[in-house]
C-alpha cells in the first residue's frame, strides 16, 4: 500500500490554474524518459517575457540568469539557439586546456592548511575561470559569487533575495568589462558561480574523505540537484500525469542530484543521465578532483611519517640506538616496500599501542618484533585510521569506521619509502582488537615498552 501511495506521486506535481504548474520528478529512469521524449526543452526554447512569472523572479537572482542583458548560461539554451554551437565549442576548448601540477600543489596547501573558505574559493577560480579572462580574477568577485541564490526558499526571504540579486550583477558586469566582446558573458559568470559554489564545497568533502573514490563522493554529493525544463507540447509523458502539460508554462524539476545518489551515475551528477549536453567541465572536474585526492592522501602519510620521527626523536634521543629502532618501528607505514599485504595477516598476535595521533594509531606486534642489529628490525606493525566525519555525520560505530592496516617489514630500514600500498588502500586486517588490549601507554613508559618488545622481553616486566 505504502509504494502505491508513493507511485501516486511520483512525479509530483503541483498545479495551481493561472498561478503554478511545476512537477518534480526525481526517479532515474522517468528523467532520461522524459529528457529524449522531445516533450520538454530548456527553459530558454522561449523569449524570457514569455516564461512563467515564478521562473522569472527566481532566476534573476541566480549564477544561470543576467536579466539586465537577457542573457542564460549555456545549459538552459536550447540547442536549438543558432549561439548554442559557437559557445558550446569554445568552452571545451578552453577546457581542454587543463591544468598544471603547481595548480593541485596550490589548492593541496589551501586545503592542508585549513585556509578560510573565501581564500580556497579565490584560488579555485583563479584554476577554473583564470583561462577565460586572461587576468587575475579579484576575490571581491568570488566574495559576490558566493551570495547568490541555489534555492527557491531562499528567494523567498526579501533580503538575501536583494542582495543576490546585487551580487549577480556584481559578477557579470566584472565579466562584461573583463571578457572578449565576442565570448557570452554569462557562460564564465556563471562558472565563477560553480566553482565558488560548489567545487569549493565538494573539495572540502574529499579533505574529509581521502579513501573514497572521488566518483562515489561526486554522485553521493552531487554539485548540482536540480535542473529545470519547460514543457514545448501538451503532454501525459506517457501516462505518468492525469492532466497534460501546458506549453510554456510547465515547469518540471528534475531532481538529478536524487538521481545520481541512487544510481550512483555520474551522468546524473553533470547532466540528466546521459552522455549527451552533459557538463563541459565533467572531465576537468574528476581528473583535477581526484590529483588533489592523491596529494592529500600522500601529504598526510609524509606529515604523519614526519610528526611520528620528530615525537620520537625529540623525546627520546638520548637513548642511542634504541631510539633510532623505535623511529623504525614507528615509521613502518612509509616503508612498504613490496610487501605481501596479506601475508600472516591470521598468525596469532598482541598488538600493543605505542603512539596514538589525531585519525591514526600505531601498534606493534609484541610476538613478532625483533632486533636483527643496531640498524634493523624485523617488524609486524599495525595503524588503524579513522574517518571520523563518518563517526560525526553519518552516526557510524566508531569501530566501523576504523581501517586496520597490518604490515610485515623484515629488515625494516629508516630511509625507504614505498606509498603505494597505501594509496590502494588494502585492509590486511580485519579483526577487531579485544578491549582489554587497548589499554593507554604513558610517556614515560612508551620508549621503555617498545625496546623490551623489540627485544623479546615480556612487557609485563616493565616497572
């Protein structure tokens, strides 16, 4: 009864005679259906005087509309506008070109940093949009970009639908004096608007999630949730309404970003599920997305190897050669070099804590751990790694959202360095360590503790 309840209102619309016609539609396959019926268009098919009032007011204050120039942004044309080609094929060119290394190194200190949003912002364009102007883009410009409306309830609140409204026009007369005369304004004012918008936001996602492939992370959160359509005929779309749609008057929302969660599709997070007018800058986006990805993941194990070595050295570098043993033991998870991840993984083991830092804990294996001389070791070494934003967001038990890493490194040696087992992300081990191993070590027995376990001495013995 509950899914005949809900096929009732799938889409949904609401239909107010001479006020509103809007349906919803958020299920996958009725989008691509209804996208190719040839039943519906982009909103500007029509002259913009003719399209429904509500549509009016909202999209003026918006990055898609310039209503002092009668302009939209390239992916509310419909193709059949005689300007559609020219500005189609000038963006992917522009594109094409890319980006460079120092570009991702750029954003990757931003991000590790933790700058403020307004400055990452700034930097993002600068990647994004530098291309079209030729010219470094001023952040009073991004600040502005930033202001203007991504939701019909915010137009609804007077004064942040005013100063979106000011900010539009902010950006696109920045545009209009900046540009090429023969370059449509609003293509580049509305992608200042993106990226400020929404690269920004999905780049602070994947700080948040380095193990997660960015394309999982761009379809679970999709930059863009909704894209609109005008109907151009009368129309049931087969069957799905009990009243026809009325030509250049109904609205339908589709609801991609709902789309491209489900499906996990990223057709539906740049387009309406299919390859066709999908977003330009789609492969631009993954590829930059995901080098920035691969930065943070080998800065945080360069960070974690460098904040463990000096903890280490600082504390205890009178102890001689001990203490160098303990930076090998310690420094095992940037010193992978080749090994079998699986290897040994279910041999019995007791896993003891010797450093805990924030999303990272080190064990070493008490059975396992052995001197070989003053410069080598043979180690069994474990760190787990939290993703605490699961923990926060999403509720997870924290043990669920623990990777447990566990690495055998004979004749382990303090200056190799191999991240590449750490970048495929192998879980060697699974198990889950009982409680009453997890006890808390203390400063001034760690260092005593770590020798005497890599000397084979029972660690019980220890003062």
């Amino acid at each position: 009864m509950v899914n005949v309840i809900k096929a009732l209102f799938r889409p949904l619309r609401i239909r107010i005679p001479f006020l509103i016609d809007v349906i919803f539609v958020s299920d996958s396959e009725q989008i691509k259906r209804i996208e190719a019926s040839g039943d519906v268009d982009r909103l500007h098919r029509y002259d913009t005087a003719s399209l429904p009032w509500w549509v009016r007011f909202y999209f003026k204050a918006t990055r898609f509309h310039d209503e002092e120039r009668d302009l939209w942004f390239l992916a509310l044309e419909s193709a059949s506008d005689p300007s559609y080609d020219k500005r189609h094929a000038y963006l992917r060119e522009k594109v094409s070109t890319g980006y460079t290394q120092a570009d991702v190194d750029r954003i990757v200190r931003l991000l590790r940093a933790k700058a403020d949003e307004d400055v990452l912002a700034h930097e993002l364009v600068q990647v994004v949009n530098r291309r079209f102007i030729g010219e470094e883009i001023p952040i009073t410009v991004t600040k502005e970009a930033k202001e203007t409306l991504q939701t019909f309830g915010e137009a609804l609140l007077p004064w942040k639908y005013r100063r979106a409204t000011r900010s539009q026009q902010y950006v696109t007369n920045y545009c209009a004096r900046t540009l090429p005369r023969d370059v449509h304004v609003l293509d580049i004012a509305h992608n200042i608007g993106t990226v400020v918008k929404t690269l920004t936001r999905a780049l602070k996602m994947v700080q948040g999630n380095l193990d997660t492939p960015v394309a999982e992370i761009f379809t679970s959160h999709p930059l863009t949730l909704e894209a609109p359509r005008i109907a151009v005929r009368p129309s049931k779309l087969d069957g799905l309404l009990l009243f026809p749609t009325q030509e250049a008057w109904t609205v339908l929302i589709f609801k991609i970003g709902t789309a491209a969660a489900r499906t996990k599709d990223l057709f539906f997070t740049f387009g309406t599920g299919r390859s066709a007018r999908a977003c330009v800058f789609m492969d631009f986006f993954l590829a930059f997305v995901s080098d920035v990805q691969r930065s943070l993941r080998e800065t945080a194990i360069d960070g974690l190897h460098a904040r463990v070595t000096r903890f280490v050295r600082d504390r205890y570098s009178p102890r001689g050669h001990c203490a160098l043993l303990v930076v090998l033991v310690l420094t095992v998870p940037a010193v992978l070099s080749g090994q079998e991840p699986s290897a040994g993984h279910r041999d019995p083991h007791v896993w003891l804590r010797v450093e805990r830092r924030r999303r990272i804990t080190y064990y070493i294996d008490r059975l396992r751990t052995k001197f070989t001389d003053s410069t080598h070791a043979d180690a069994w070494i474990r760190f787990d790694t939290l993703d605490d934003s699961t923990v926060m967001v999403k509720g997870m038990p924290i043990d669920k959202a623990v990777s447990r890493y566990a690495i055998d490194c004979p004749r382990v040696e303090g200056d190799l360095v191999e991240l590449e087992f750490y970048h495929r992300g192998e879980f060697v081990e699974h198990d889950v360590i009982p409680l009453k191993l997890r006890y808390p070590i203390t400063d001034s027995t760690l260092f005593a503790k770590a020798c005497l376990i890599a000397k084979g001495v029972p660690v019980d013995s220890v003062p």
